[in-house]
C-alpha cells in the first residue's frame, strides 16, 4: 500500500501532463491527433481541476484523507468514461495517434484510480 500523501503527488503531477499534453500538445497538433480543439480544452481544464485538487491534497495533512482519495478516485475513472465515449463519437475524427494517445492515458489512469480506491478501502 503506497503513502496517499505520495497517491495525490502522483495523481497531481499526471493531471499537470495531462492538462498540458491535452491543452497546449495535441491542440497545436489538432490534425495529426484529431480530437476537435474545443473538447481538447474541456479536457485539460478537467485534468487542471483534478491537478489542482490532487495537488492541495498532497499539500495538506489531512488526519481523514480518505474520502479525499476517493473522490479524485472517482473523478478519474469518470474522466476516463466521459473519454471513452468522447473517441467512440469522434472516432470518425481520430487518427490512429489520437486514438493511441487516448488509450494510453487509460492504460495509466485506470490502474491509477483504481489503487487510489484500494488504499482509500483499506482500514
């Protein structure tokens, strides 16, 4: 079981990536990833919610981190489902990259959220 304090550094430098990776990356290269600009921007500034939250977390002693580490837990596997549904609509859009790169944060966040719920489960 990892230190949550290590689970939300963690958490809140993946959302920075992500938020820049997501608002400055692939909107600069639109075309070659696919995803239109205006949905790229709705999420990266979900990605700097979640960066923001993670990150005050980290920061902060909470004594019950617990319900702390579920929510971003959540906001995680949700953020992966609102995605998931975002490539089958545009799926027509997507180039083979941008249909990777959103895999790929998949196969890193899922596991992610899904440790952050085991250690936030454990007494």
């Amino acid at each position: 079981i990892m230190n949550p304090r290590k689970l939300f550094l963690l958490d809140g430098i993946g959302a920075v990536v992500s938020a820049f990776s997501l608002g400055v990356v692939l909107v600069r290269f639109e075309s070659t990833f696919g995803m239109p600009k205006e949905i790229l921007y709705c999420l990266a500034s979900a990605a700097s919610i979640f960066a923001i939250y993670s990150l005050t977390c980290y920061f902060n002693k909470f004594k019950n981190w617990k319900p702390f580490l579920k929510v971003i837990a959540f906001a995680n596997l949700s953020y992966c489902v609102i995605t998931a549904i975002l490539v089958f609509y545009f799926y027509q859009e997507l180039t083979v990259l941008g249909i990777l790169y959103f895999i790929i944060e998949k196969i890193i966040v899922v596991p992610l959220a899904s440790f952050e719920l085991k250690t936030a489960n454990k007494s």
